[in-house]
C-alpha cells in the first residue's frame, strides 16, 4: 500500500529553537497533506491543511505564524515549529491524500519534546 | 460542537471476550465519509476501515464487524474474540465533502482497548 514517512521520527529541542518536520508521500503524488497534532492520552486535532504550490490553511486557533507550513512538491510537505516552547511538545502526525485515488494515508508521526 | 462522539474511554476485557465500540457522529452532509483507525502504543495509525454515507451495508472483515446505521448516526465497530494484540486506542472520524474541508478528519476522542490474557 501507499506509504507516508515522516522525519525525524522523535526530536528534543530546547525552548526557542525551531523544530523542521518533514512529510513525504513515497509512492504517489499528493496534492493535500493534512498536518494534525496529538497532545498525550487526547485525540488528533487537525492543525492545517497544506495544498501544493499554495498557502496552508490554518484551523482556528492555530497560529500559523509559529507553524510554518510548505508544501513545495507533490510528495513533500514540512512543518516547522518556530520558536518552540514546552507547550508545543506533542505527537505531530501527517497525512497525504492520494491525488488519483482520494484516499488519505498516514505517516508515522513525530514526537516533539521541548526542553 | 463534537463532530464524532466516543462516549467509551476505556474499556477492559479478558482474551475471547468480544468488545463493542460505539460512534455517534453529527453531520449536515448527506455525503460523507466515516472511518476507523487503530492506534497501537507505537503511535502510528493503522487504517481500518472506510465507509460512505451511502453504503448502510454492515462489513465484516476477519474478526472485526462495523454496524452503520444512519438512523441513529452511529457506526459502531466489534471485535470478536478479542486478542491481547488487538490492545489499543481505536478512533472514529468523520469527512465531510464541504468546499473547504473535503479530506479533513474529524476524530472522536478515541476508546482505550485493554485485552488482558
């Protein structure tokens, strides 16, 4: 089946620091990636959508100026966390949405710890 | 307002037992799309199943059965004969094909699925 990797797998940063994620579609091409983030023992919350060659779309209450999101090919979209505080630690979890079959697949998620 | 309600936090059950998780979702949609996902302790989520609002059919694939029931907009999903392997945390989401959020997921707060031996 289709597989979504994301990188790094687990990252532990000091606060302040900017964090990179990166979400890759393998073997199919995505024109949306889906980025959601899972504090512990809660659901997935959806954080943005992220569209090829255009800008993200944030949900409410997610500041997109600290969540930076760019979805500069059709396998490739990142998330960088700016200026990282320990609030932000968290399960980040990426999902592409195959363009010719419209289903969606998951990475393996990373974990963010911020020191 | 909760999309997709999983009213069960937790629930425990001895091997062979069988476990039924419940899902009420809430949608203005008549097109949309339900789905359960497993998310084991290793974090990553293992998809399970999708159905859309069109196909009311029950599915039942090896041990697992989903009962959709647009009446009472539940689509509840059994585990027959439970495993120890089949322990962890079970989510139901909801996509709703509207302009802006055609592929979004919107999850319940998931159920916690202990199997003991």
């Amino acid at each position: 089946g289709a597989v979504v990797s994301q990188h790094p797998s687990w990252v532990i940063c000091k606060s302040g620091t900017s964090v990179k994620i990166e979400c890759r579609s393998l073997d199919f091409q995505a024109t949306t990636m889906f980025w959601y983030r899972q504090f512990p023992k809660q659901s997935l919350m959806l954080m943005a959508t992220s569209n090829e060659g255009s800008k993200a779309t944030y949900e409410q209450g997610v500041e997109k100026d600290k969540f930076l999101i760019n979805h500069a090919s059709l396998t490739l979209s990142t998330l960088t966390v700016t200026s990282a505080h320990p609030e932000d630690s968290s399960f980040y979890i990426c999902s592409a949405r195959a363009s010719r079959t419209d289903t969606q697949y998951f990475g393996p998620g990373t974990r963010l710890t911020v020191l | 307002a909760q999309k997709v309600t999983q009213a069960q936090t937790e629930i425990s059950v001895v091997e062979k037992e069988d476990v039924t998780l419940d899902c009420v979702y809430e949608t203005r949609d008549t097109t949309y799309y339900l789905f359960w996902y497993k998310q084991p302790p290793s974090g990553e989520l293992v998809f399970l199943i999708r159905r859309n609002s069109f196909d009311e059919q029950n599915e039942i694939s090896g041990r697992y059965s989903w009962n959709f029931q647009k009446s009472t907009s539940s689509f509840n999903f059994t585990i027959t004969a439970s495993q120890v392997v089949d322990s962890a945390v079970y989510f139901c989401a909801l996509s709703e094909p509207s302009t802006d959020s055609w592929g979004k997921l919107q999850f319940g707060a998931g159920t916690q699925v202990v199997v003991t031996p």
